[in-house]
C-alpha cells in the first residue's frame, strides 16, 4: 500500500522567537529549517508569528503604555514578498523541506497575524490571515479573509493550517476538511507564559483538547506548534522577576495522528523540535469509522458556505491604472 | 447578577442500562430521576440508548449471529410516545426537574438512536435523532433529520444535545451553537468496554477532548454522560470472562464549565451520578474572550445552511385517513 | 413478542363468479365467508370484481357485439351501499371476519372496478377503485381517485390492496407502503384462462413476480387472489369446446411472506381456499435488512406526492339537495 | 419498423471478481469485454463492485475482524477517472462496445458501491452510486447522491442501471422509468453463496422477482447480472471447506423482455457471458397493453418528485483552488 | 332489467297561453293536466312562462308603449304559494302526475320567468327562476340565483329544467348534469312567431341543437316544449294583420333520448300533446360510450364550482321579527 | 367596422387519409394546405388524426385481433417536433396560411388524439390532446391535460379546437369560450362510415348538434370537419364489400356562423374542401343578444375551474440531463 499512502516525516519547531527583532527572526527560522532537514524532515511548521514575535504586552499593558512596543512591531513586521520571505524561501529551497511559519504580516497600514507557506522550491504557495485576531488582539491585528482558508497541495498530502483560537471556529476549521485536508497546522503562541491572563491556566488544556478534536474529528494529522518566551523576552516585557505576570517558557506543542493519537510530545515549556513519520495510511484505517466529508457528512441536513473571495474595499469598474499621461511630454 | 444569570443543579447519570429490557430500563430511569431530584437536580441527563442499552453486539457479532439481539432489541426499542414515556414524564413531573435520555426509538418498522427531552411537568418538549450512525451501527438504526436539532427552552438557558461521535460532525455541534445552546447534553455508550473494537483504547480520550472542545469553542457547558456495562450485560452477550470482547465497566461521565474546565468527574467505569451547579454567569464570563456566534464569527466568510425540515418519504394532499367507515348496516 | 407482534389467520379465495349475477355472486361470497370462518380465518379475501364477475368478452369481442354483456354488467354491478353490501356486511359481522371483495361498483352511469373491505363488525370500512383500467377495461370501467389509497385499520395490522396491474405501478404500491401497510391484498381475475389475448401465457409469471416483490421490496404480507372461470361462463360468452379462446380454469393464488417467501399454494386452475397464519414479527425480522420508507429510503432524494383527495366534478356551495316540498297544500 | 426500434445485441458477464485486486480485475474486465465483443455485443454489462470484488467478509466478520479486508478494500478501489478507469475505456473503444461495470468507487475517504458507464469511444458517461447501501454494507460504502439516477443516451436505446437492493426501492426504479429508460442494468452480488446469510437461501427468487417485474412493470428490457465467487475467494476470506459459510459458486443472471419472458439464461453458480438481441419493437407492442409513464399513469393521483442536485458539504464562493504560487522567488 | 331501469310517459304540452289572464291560464293548464293523465303520463310539462304568457311587447314595442302591458303582467303574476298554485296543485294530485309549468312570479315588486314543480300529491317541490333573462327580457324580469339549479327527485328519475336561452349556458346545463340529471325540461317560448326580431328565424333550429346536444351530451331524456300563439294574443298585441311582426304559431317541441335521437315531434305552429314512454334503460346504454359526469370527465382538469345558496339583499343577525309587543296589550 | 372586425377566408379539408402511412399522409397535407392557400385560405383545417388515418379496427376488432395495426399506428404516429412537423410547417410557410392538423402524436411510449396548430411562418404554435379518448379509443391513446386547453392568438382572432367527442364536455366547450374563443375547431373522424357501431346512424346529427349549439351559445365561428374513408382502408381493415361493417365515405363538414346558420356545407360522404369568409363583426352582432362570458355569464353561481398545467408524473429538481462525460480519455 506504499503507493497508495504516502509516508512524510514532519517537524514541529517549538521555539523562542527573538522578539521585535525581523531579521534575528529570519536568521533563526533559516537554520531550524536547515537543522530539521538534517533530520530527514520534508514539512517544517513554527509557531504563530514566530517572526518577529507574539506581542505579549496587550494583555499586560495599556494601550497607552503599550504603543512603544507596538511601533517597533509595526517596523519589523513582515512585507510579502519582500527579502526576509525571499531568504525563508531560500532556506526552504536549501532543505528541500515545505515551511509554514508564523509572521506578523504588514500590508500598507495594517497588520496581519499570518501563516505563510513555502513549498521546497522556496516558493509561497499559502497564505492564511487570522480571521478573528481574539479579544485584545485585535488592537494590532486587522481581520483576514477567506482567500486564505484554501489547502496547499503538497506531495504528501492536503495541507491546511489556523492559528490560535481560530481553532474554536468550527466553520472554519470544517471549511479546511471539507476540502480534503490531510495534514493540519495549528499555530499558537506560548499562551501558558502569559500568567497574568486567567485563561493562561487553561490554555494548555484547551489547546490539546481542540488539536486532538480536529485530528479525530476530520481524519488528519495535525501538528500542533506553540512557542516559548525566553528571558530576553521577558526582560524586554519588564516583566523579569514577575511570573505572576508573563514567566519564561511556555507552550504546548505535539503531533496527532487521525485517531486522536499523539504520535510525538506534547513537549512544554522548552526548546525542542519534535520529529514524526506521518503514515497516510492512518487516515484510510480511520476513515471506517468515519469520514467527515463523506459517510459521515449529511448535505441534506448541514451544508457550509465559504466564500473563498478576497475582499476588497475598492472595487475598479474600467482600468484603475492611471492613463495618464497619455503621450510622451519630451 | 443573579437575577439575569440563572443557577441551576444538574445531573449526570453514569449509570448500566438493563440490557435489552424496556420495562426494567424505565423504572430504573424513574428511580434514578426520583434519586437526583432529591439532591435538588433540576437537569437529569441519561447515557445514549439507556433504554434498552447499547446494541454492543452490532461490535462482536455478525449480521446473521447477532439477530436474535436484534429482535430483543426492536421488541423492547420504545415508540414515541408510549405508556413507556408517560411513565418517564411522570417520574419527571414528579420530581419537578427536566430529563434527557437516550433511547433506541421505534418509528414503523426502523429504530432511531434518539435523546428524548422531558420538561419538568412531564410532557416530551424535544427529541433529537442521531444524523448518522456511526460504521456497523448503521445495521440497527436509520438516518435522523435536521428537526432534531433544534434547541429546548428552559428556565434556566438553552438546552441542546448530540449523540456520541456526531461531536465529530463540526457542522452540526455549530448548527446548535448558532441557535445560543447555553448546555449542551453529550451522550454516549461505555465504548471503552468494547474492547474487541481498537478504538476502544482511545474512546475516553476523543471524549474528553470533544466534550471541552465544544464547551470552550461555543462557551457552553457541557453534560457528558456514558454508561458503563453490567456483569449481566456481558454474560448475555456470551463474554463472560472474557475481557478482551467485552469488560463490564467502562464510561468516562464528566460536568465541564463553558471554559473547558471540568466541574464534577471524571467518572469512570462505575455507577455514579455527578452533580453540579452551573452558573450561567461562566457564558458570559468567557463571551469576553470569544463569541463563537458573535464577535468572534465571520458571516461574510463562513455560513452554516441547516436544514430543519422534517424529511416525508411520502407527503399528502389531502388526509390519508381513512374516511371509512361511512355507513352502519343495523 | 407476542404483544407486540400479532398473529392472524387469513384465508384467500379463488373462485369462479356467477357470472354476471349479482344475487347469486352475493350468495357464493356469503357462503364462502362462512366457510371460511368456520376454518378460523379472521379476514377473507376474494377476487377482483368478483361480483358480478370479470368482463372476459371485453377482450374477445368487439364493443358493438360486447354491448348486450355490458348491459348485464351495468344491471348486475353494486351499488355502494345497497342491499347486495348489506348482506356481505352481514356475512362478515356473522364470521367475525374482516372481508375484502372485488366488485363492479355502479356509481351513477359509470362503472369501476372496485375492492371492498368489509370490518368484522359488518361495517364497509375503505373502498378502492382501480386507478386505470387496463386496456380495453377503459369501455367498461372508470377511474378512480386518490381516497381510494387509503389503508384499513385493523386489529392485526394496517391493510391494503390494489387491483390487477395495478401492481405495475410502482408509485400506487409505494403509496400503500408509504403509510405502513402490513397485509396486501392483491386481487386480480384469471388472466391465464383468456388464451385469446397474447399476454395470458406470461399472467402467471407477472403477478408471481409482482406479488413477491411487492412483498420483500415493502416488507409486508401479500394476499394473492385470482378467480377461476367455471363451465358455465365459457358457454355464457360462447367459447364453449373452444379454448383457444377462453378455457375453464385459469388463476395463479398464494399468500407469500414479508421476506418473499410463499407460505400457502400457488393454486392454479381450480377452486380452493388457501389459508396460512401470518405472524407480523416476521415483518420485523426483514426490516433488519430493509425498510422501505425507514431507513432504506432516501426522502431526500426520492419523494412521492399523493393526492388523497377526492376528485369531484362539481364543487357545491351550500346544500345541493332540494329545500322542497316547503309546504303542503292540504 | 427497423428504422424506428433499433435492435442490439448485449452481453451480460456473470464472472468471478479477482478478490480485492485492482489491476486483476482490470484486466479480467477488459479481456471479457473483448470476448463479448467478438461474439457482436454492443453492450457488455458486470455485476456489482466486480472490480475489486463484493466485500464479502462484511456478512462473516465483526468489524474488528474484517478491518484488514476493508483496508485492502480501500487501497484497490478504483478512483475516478484514473489509470484503471483509462484502461477500461481503452477496452471499450476497442471493442467498440458501451460497457457497464460495477465498482468499489473512491472518493477522498469515502468508497462508494459505484454502476460506471463507459460509451464505445472509452469516454465515462454515466457514474451512479448506490443510494442506500444494504445493511453491514454501510460500514463500508457511502450513500450516493440523486446525480446517479440519470440516463445514458446511447444509439440502441436509454440505459440506466440499479444495484442490488436498490431494485426494492419502488421510486428508485420509477425515478429511471420516468425518463424513459429502455434497457436496464441490474447488478448484483453472489448472493446466494454467502450461505452465513439466512437472507442467501431466497436471494435468486427476489432478485428474479424484482428484475422481471422490473421489466414489465416498466416496459423496459432488464439486463439482469450477478457474479459467482471463486475457490481463491473463499480461500482469501478463510472458509475453505465451511460452505456453510461461503461457498463457491453462487449468482442468478438473465436477460429478460419487456414482457418479463426471459429471453437468456438464467445462469447460476458458474462462469458464463449470457447473449441476447434485443429488438427494441418489443417496447412497442408491451407499450399497447401498459406504459408506466404515460397511458397508465396517474400524475394527477401520484408524482415523484427527485432531487437530481449532487449533494455537496461545502459550496464554494470564489475558487477554492490556491491562486499560489503567485511569484517566483529566482 | 325493469327494476333497474324504470320506465315513465311523459307529455309535452304545446300550447297557446291565456294572455295576460292569470285565471284563465290556471284553468287551461288544470285541464290539459287533466287530459294528459288521461293517455297515462306521469309527467306533464309546460311552456315558458304559460302563466300568464309570454311578453312579446318587449320586442316589438318600446319601454314607453309597452308599459300598459307591463301593468296586466304584473297583476297577473303568480306568487307562490297562493290560490293559483294550490288549484294547479290539486290538479295534479287529481291525475296523479308530477307537473312542471312556466309562470311569471311575483315575489315583492319584482317578477321573475320561473320553473314551478309539482309532484304527484300536489306539492310544490321544485322552483326555477330564470338566471339572466334574455336581453329585453330584463325589462320585466329579475335574475334568479343558484338555489333553483337543484334537482327534483322523482319515482321514475331525477327531474331538471331550464328556461330558453338558459340552455346556452353550458355551465348551467352541466351544473343539473353533474347531480345526475336524467330527464330534462327545456321550456321556452314561441320565438318563431316573433318575426320582428331577426332571430326568429333561426329560433327553432337553435332550439333543436340546445336540446338534442344536451340530451346526448348529458346523457339525459330531453321534454323539449314551446308554445304557440293564438289569434288573440297577437291581436291584443295590436299584430293583426301583420305576420311580420307578430304572427300566430310558433313554436318548436319534441321529446328526445339520451342518443339524441326525436322520440316524439317534432311539433311546430299548432297546439298538440306529444308523448312518449322513456325507458331508463336507454340512459345506461349510453353510458357505455359516454358518461359526462363519470368516465367522460376530467375532474383533475376542468371542474365546476355551483353556488346553491340562496342570494339575500339583507341578512340578519339576531331575530328579524319585532318584538313588541312583547305582552299582549289586551 | 372593417378596422375593428377583421375577415378571414378559411378552409375545411373533409378528405380520406393515407391509412397508417404517415409519410403519405404529410404528402397529402401538404399538397391540400397549397390547393386551399391557392383560393387565399388563411387558415386551413383538418380531420381528426388525419395523420396517419383514424384507427377503425379498434370498433370492429378485439384488442388480440387489432394489435398488427396497433404497432403499424405506432410506429407511423408523428413525434413532435420531428421532421413531419418540419414538413408541414414548411407547407404552412409556403402558403402564408395557419394550419390546424389532427394526428396521431407518440410522445415515448404513449400515443396520443392529438390537434397541432402551425402559424403563418411554419412554427408549431398550440397543441391539444384529448382530454378523454372515447370507449375504445382508450386502448390505443392517453389522457390530454389541460395544458392544451390554450386557445392560439392569430391576425384573425383568438383560434380554440376539441376532437369529436369532446364536444360533449361542456366544461372543455366552455373552458375556451371563457377565454374568448371566436374561431373554433371541432375536428372528427368519419363516424358514420364505421356501420358496425350501433351509434354510426346518429353520428352526423350529434356532430350538427354540438357544432351549432357551440357556435350560437358561445358566440364563435365554428369550423367543423370529419373526414372520410377510401376503398383502400376499407380493404385494408378486411370489409371489403361488408358495408355493414365499415363503409367508404362518411364525414360531415360545414363552417357555421356564430348565429348558428351554416356558412358553406354541410359536406357528406366526398372529399371536398369548404371555404368560407369569417367576417367577425358577426360575433359581434350576435354578442348584443347573448355574450357567455360577460352579460349572460353568472360567475356569482356558475364558475369554471380550469387546470392548464401540464401534467408530469415526474418533478426534477436540479437537472436530469446527464452531464457526462467529463473527460476524454485521449
């Protein structure tokens, strides 16, 4: 059955992002990439915007006194493309590897929390805005659209991703199986280090609980990817000294097979690249049991509508392109 | 905020359904009703098919050696309603509190996997047929419709509820969510003690993480209620001593808050009734972080279209009842 | 299961009619009612238009030289209620029997071949006219309406019936189905006995298969009735001593089981009684594997429509009936 | 009246399926469709699923027991179109011949009980898929939607085809009748060797029952088709010398008349290709006596309604389809 | 057949009206009632409007020089009842025959053409008021409504009648049809006679067609009657002399069968009786090959819809009756 | 009022047709729609089923006897559109005339009594079947529905047609008088030719009957036309020689004024062709006496209910056009 169901080993970067710093993000990312290929791994996946990092201060500080940090975020924020994705694509080339990572995307005015995807030729092949930046997050990040919920093909299968609480959106979850996902990302900060949140004790938790759902739920893998804070993080945050505020470490990250199943980790709190073999073969053995999309589906009942549109707020009847001038002045 | 946030004691019933008998499986229902009222329940939630017990057969047997439970089982399935419901909406009248419970249902000459909703002066105010029965249960029971999914008003919030592996069915935990299920009834068999099934080993797993997934996704609180296997059922069944087919026990039971913290069990593998007082405040609590059918959706991206029509293999101009007779010959 | 499932013993006529004798055809049923009952059978079933007999010469004579037999028939037809289904209904309360006969009904100036059912307390209970007459039965008989699909109510379960080729449509047959029908009654005359018409060598086979599939495609009892032609109606329609015309005999009788199966005959050719105890559980047993309108059926893609209603040519309002005599001159 | 009613000669392939073998069946298949088509068949006709092969273990087995039967299954079901559906087109080009043949559809994660049709140019014309598979066949096939129940054009006639029991589903068959269907497909397994079954005894009667009803309640020729199981078969399943279980042999195939006369074989329990010519006359002169859809209809009384749509989870707004890569990173 | 079909003689009386003499006319019609039942019929019927005459002033005079005769028409009206009614009453009782006259009512200050029916004990049983008078006619005659559209049982049949031109109003002929009309009066007046008015000279060919289509379409025996004019009348008219105008004779009357076929007439210009004996069983022979109201309908196509209920100007809620005094005042 | 009332000269084509020979008969058509157009007939009439010829043996043969000519009538019975309607409307192009042409109509497997109605350019503009074919004519023909109940707008007024016995449907009559009938066609066979049927002798005085009746209750031209029969159908149904069982000849023809006075005929037992000019301000004329649908209606009594929708014993939703194939095997 080798022909049939592709086998992959994949990797889950659970990391520190140097923080507000774009470049020293690049630079990291490129050499896990490197070092996860050393390993034999053909998909590497980071955390949410592991590039330049998560902006912990607005759950911990005003808006007032938070502003400082989000002007450096606004800096380093990633432009696609621009020369930080041409190295990342570079870096992804090199490995012979597909990359998902996390970005702080900025587009004109606007930020976006992004996972941007790199097929191993080095070339973006994916890009999913969050669609609902959750709660206070939405003072730096604007809203994605549906044009980011679209799989990407890759030679071992159907992959989708979604980043943090958009893994509580079933719609959106259901609108990547619907299309036949095979190997989910789910990206997510270091929610546990962020103490002075009261969901940061349960983050852990509903993390593992929403990652091995999908995975049952919709017949797939999923790698599930969190990042940690490191001191410098937190020392750049004030926070040093305060675990009742932010604390260093953090993070749940594991690989699920499609029965539920965590095939490697979960590992917390550290550095560490968790490595697994995917056997696609595992989905058909549980697709007896149930297929979302297929016998276990009820069009007739339930039935999702996404509009995979991008939306624009302009919309140009005629050419928008300037025709003028229309001669030569010399 | 007591008076715009209710309380109210509920009940989950972990608990052997007397196998394949109707009678015995309603007066133990009523007796049990009766016990958690006196604990000042106002909610009791039975397992799936607590009348007349999960056809664990369909799992050990053939088709053709399994029919004689077959035909125990449509012999004893209940007919909605029937003396046997009235005798549940007595004992719930009696006891002033609502009752959710699992039955296999008779309609014609096919069974339903059905959650039958009780109000708390006896009359039947909802029932909810599972979409789809999950692999070789699809022997035994037909298709329900999308009428069942719709919510059951009470005085202390929006009840809803799913059978077993339709939390699976992204779609139509969302279809319940989007009506602003405020608790919700999950209800399942003792698929842990099912042992001849290779799923079993990792049935309380998928359990929990859909019971918390769907209380922190849709912020609602969650009744997960299984049943455990008596010695009798198993020796019925022919697996006495016999623990790899079948073991008696088996159920994983718990009360979980709309954060995906878990308020009372988990039980397992015995008879036990957990109780717990929900404070509906908790929705609202957790509505700030995430409004699964609000603040945090995106209509303009993903829509669920539901279908709640009754589904009529045959409709009727005009009444097909008889007319007759027209004449009396004295 | 023997509250749940009643057991009934059925008998099914095939027998010759007094041809074109109203009288004497009410005598013969009465007597074979009461024949019938002394056996045990709680409800009789005769052939079509049994009273006053089949229009064989339809077939085997033009309309001009058919015309003085249709006049007979005309004259010998039932009208509904009269004398002729007083005494029937007398015969049945007599037996305690249900009782199902073929007549010709005369209602005004047109006729229809029509099944008459009889409850044991002598009341007529439904009436069915043939949907479409077959062929050149189109000269003698009218069509009927949809009230005539209705199904009887009765201590031993729902019945039915149709007439003849009737049983080709396969919409007329699910619209019996579609209500729950248990026992069929299928009447036909003696089709093999018309050597005349080309069709009578495959009769038999026809109304053996449509019988038995009507039986395992809906899960019900069928009760297969055909007449028989005696001597004396070969000579009344001048066939005597030639029966490559019309031959004394004829008729294929058998009463077949939900599964398919024939539990009593197949009678060909001769006058008999057939009779076989029905045990209704065994329509369970087969809707293990099938229900036609449960959970075998698919009302999501295929829904039949059935108008019920009456067909009248002229709709009243207010009183039709004469207000006169409103005075009297004396 | 040869220009009006064409006449063709179709063969119908009662064979044993290479077990759970893909590219044997494949071949099996196009080597008897060039038999067929040197004996001047012009539509060669397979049983049900007979690439790879019924799935016989489903009626013997437990689900846990046969799990690695069903894997098997799922990893020679033919996907569509594919290298497997290329070479049997090629086969059909060949031979000049439409082809009909059962299959083990794929589709995602789901497999289907597939009827695919093949024009003489090799092109796929016609895909239907079982609507309701029959009990314990639910655990591995999904239900079909109303996009199979359409007609195949072809130069001898319509041709539309049902699988095994579907032919109990009155407005299944009605739904092809209705648009005029001319030569019918009935494709079914050996039913009558998996002897475990108590349904097995009976099998050749219903499906005689129901293909010649078919046949004359529709007025349409019926190509009725089963197939016989092989020793390797048995062998492969484990019940070597238990015929009590399975056995060797096995299957009914006929072609039958629009009367209901059978017109070829029947065949049972050995390999055979049964020939016939049909002369489409014969429509006609049945046509005098009955047609279903016009003359001895009752649209007025009784209608289907079908819902021909595809029956999709997710619709689509924009293009699903990645609009990425969008830039080269050379 | 003859207690089937019963059998009855009728007459048709052709006569010339008393004009403008109430009593007069009264006198007549009891003396040719008389004469009729004394050749044997049972039936007897009159012209339009025989009591007191026909206003032929209306077409050769203008409103102004017609007025004096409108004054002698309304003091010669008939009210019903009243002593005029009671003595054709007794007549009839006296011949022990059921009699239908023409008549001008009077009912108030409006007078209308009425059909007044007797039965054979002297009742009244039956009244028809024209429902649209004819053109001029309107100038002396109010509309009657639908509660004169019913039939009248008789012993030998269902008895119906319309007035002139009343019998082009096909759906006023079909409304006695359809409660099973089967002996039809057609009254009307001696059109011929008025040469003034340009129809006149097709008057009695219309009047053959309306009563031969009705009788053969209906299925019914038509008593087609028309009076003459005598010498008097057309001199009381101021026509002496001037047969342009007005001139003695008229008329057009005959006794017809359900085939259309003149059983008696026809008579025309003079006065005369004709009879006929009208054997039902004509009717049903007829039936065979048309049954308007049965087989020959199409009640799911084209349907009438009659309105029986009297038309009131004023209704009143509460008792209309003044209840004062409310003691008595002596 | 030559600009209000338009005048139309019109042709009734009383001719023998080709006896089941359809190709003859579009010959036949065709040349007479040439000859009538040369004497300026803009609207030319023919017979009932003029094409291919009336089915006489169904009168004067057993259904066993007739079937030979059943399956000739079959398969010479015009599809429409096909290249026999193409013909004629070429004809009725070439000759600037509309033509009302009786056939035979197949639609599948049922044939029709069908009127088809062509404009001045050739295209098929009305077609009506028989809403009740007479006594045996139900053996060969269906059921019209009320869809042909639609009268065809031309230059010349509003144009309506029944086939013979129709005309005793005094609902149908009536259904397109309330439309506005003005031109009417009433289309029969040669009814008196058939000697063997005991109504033959009749036949042309309740042709007469119905036709002038129509003309003058419902205010319309009515161009009435009956064909005959030749020496070869006589020879060709076997009576040569036995007038007393068919005869050549028959047919009576006339055009008739809405005054109910005969414009030009009546034609018997000959092929001819009557002309006569339609001058519409007659309608008019006699509208002052009686209009049947305005001043002389009574819709507070009387009012007709008519269903013009067709009749489908289907209902498709989506569509069932097949959309194979899909791909190309090349």
């Amino acid at each position: 059955m080798g022909d049939v169901f592709p086998k992959v080993k994949v990797a889950a970067v659970h990391a520190a992002a140097p923080f507000l710093d774009r470049d020293a993000g690049v630079d990291k990312t490129c050499r896990l990439i490197g070092e996860a290929a050393q390993e034999g791994a053909r998909l590497v996946v980071f955390p949410e915007t592991f590039i330049p990092g998560y902006p912990v201060w607005i759950w911990t500080h005003t808006p007032a006194t938070g502003s400082p940090y989000f002007l450096r975020l606004f800096a380093n924020s990633v432009t696609v493309p621009s020369e930080a994705t041409d190295r990342i694509g570079a870096a992804a080339r090199a490995a012979g590897a597909f990359v998902v990572v996390g970005i702080s995307e900025r587009d004109g005015g606007t930020l976006y929390n992004t996972l941007l995807y790199f097929d191993d030729s080095g070339r973006i092949v994916g890009k999913h805005r969050k669609l609902v930046p959750t709660c206070v997050e939405r003072t730096v990040w604007g809203q994605g659209d549906g044009s980011g919920l679209k799989l990407v093909e890759t030679p071992f299968g159907k992959l989708g991703g979604l980043i943090c609480w958009e893994h509580s959106m079933d719609l959106a979850r259901y609108a990547l199986a619907s299309q036949g996902e095979q190997i989910h990302v789910a990206a997510w900060p270091a929610g546990s280090a962020v103490t002075h949140d009261p969901s940061s004790g349960v983050f852990d938790d509903l993390t593992e609980a929403a990652a091995r759902h999908h995975a049952a739920a919709n017949q797939c893998f999923v790698i599930n990817v969190q990042s940690c804070l490191d001191a410098e993080t937190v020392r750049d945050l004030g926070f040093e000294g305060r675990p009742e505020m932010v604390r260093e470490g953090g993070g749940w990250s594991a690989i699920i097979a499609p029965t539920g199943q965590i095939l490697a980790g979960p590992n917390r709190d550290k550095e560490a690249i968790l490595y697994a073999e995917l056997d696609l073969a595992m989905i058909a053995q549980f697709k007896y049991v149930s297929d979302s999309i297929g016998h276990y589906a009820r069009p007739d009942v339930l039935q999702l509508v996404v509009n995979f549109e991008p939306q624009e707020i302009m919309v140009a009847r005629g050419s928008p392109n300037s025709d003028y001038p229309v001669e030569d002045p010399e």
